[in-house]
C-alpha cells in the first residue's frame, strides 16, 4: 500500500504568497505598486542593513600627489564575506561627488585586498587622510551598497602632515 501524503498546507501557501517578489507578479496577482504590496507584507518584515567594513588607508610606498599609489585596504575576512569571487570589479562612490571602478586583481583574493585606485586617493588627499606617519594609515568606512556597490566614508577628518608641517612653521 502507497505511503500517506502529508495534507497539504494551506496556510504556508499563503506566506509564500505574501512574501514573493514584490516587485514582479507573484503568483497571478495584479501588480498593486510596491507600497501597498510591502503593506501586504502584514506577517513578515523585510530589512536590509548595508554592511559597515572598516578599511585603512593603503600605499605603495611612493604614492604620487595624483592619488596614484593609494587605496585602501580590507581584512581578509571581510573580503572574503562581503566580496564575490565572482566580481572582476567594485563600484565605488567617493562622497556623492564621484564614483570610480576598482578593478579586483588576483592578488586581492590572495595577501593583498586593496582596493587601488588614484581616484581613491584623491579622495584620501581631499579628506585630509593622506600622507599620514610611517605605520599610522587613516581608517574609514566602506558601506556596502548592494551586488559591488560600495561608498567609501571618512571615519574623521584629520591634518595630513603637510598641512601640520604647514602650520608649524608659521
């Protein structure tokens, strides 16, 4: 004799129904617009967080006043959790004013996860980041913006050591 089958479940039926994706047409329901389709969301919530990954600033050892010779440089953890082998590049956005693609070289995935680019260093330049002291590099923020979009943040603003030479002497 064939074995029983389970009663089927209703009630999960209609979790999936809610919780499929709002933004096609789940399940032959009319498109009702993406509010009052998250409202219909009444038993689930949905979040994002964008991850918060501390970075240091990073040089080559003869970084050039162009940004040339700079970037910044992850753990390898956080490369390894927040970043796709799949990936050849990451977009990334300097302060609202400029985004740049960073491509991902081998070594990345290796010993070495910079994120090298001369537009990344403009930025540490224009923040006041860069040059810093020999063994004492900046830290800021990369915020992940969803897929390879990422933001890079200041964590402070400091005096690089030309403007506090600057001071000095006057």
């Amino acid at each position: 004799m064939p074995a029983s089958r389970p009663a089927h479940d209703f009630a999960a039926d209609s979790a999936l129904d809610r919780s499929v994706c709002v933004l096609g047409n789940p399940l032959g329901r009319r498109p009702q617009g993406l509010d009052r389709e998250l409202r219909s969301l009444d038993d689930a919530t949905v979040t994002t967080q964008a991850a918060r990954i501390a970075v240091r600033a990073w040089n080559n050892g003869h970084p050039l006043p162009t940004g040339a010779g700079y970037g910044v440089r992850l753990s390898g953890h956080d490369r390894d959790e927040f970043f796709d082998p799949e990936w050849r590049e990451v977009i990334v956005d300097l302060d609202d004013e400029e985004s740049v693609s960073v491509s991902l070289s081998e070594s990345f995935w290796g010993r070495c996860p910079e994120l090298r680019s001369a537009a990344i260093g403009r930025w540490l330049l224009r923040n006041g980041l860069a040059p810093w002291s020999r063994g004492g590099p900046p830290t800021a923020l990369l915020i992940s913006g969803g897929s390879n979009r990422f933001s890079l943040r200041p964590l402070s603003s400091r005096p690089s050591r030309l403007r506090a030479w600057m001071a000095s002497c006057r």
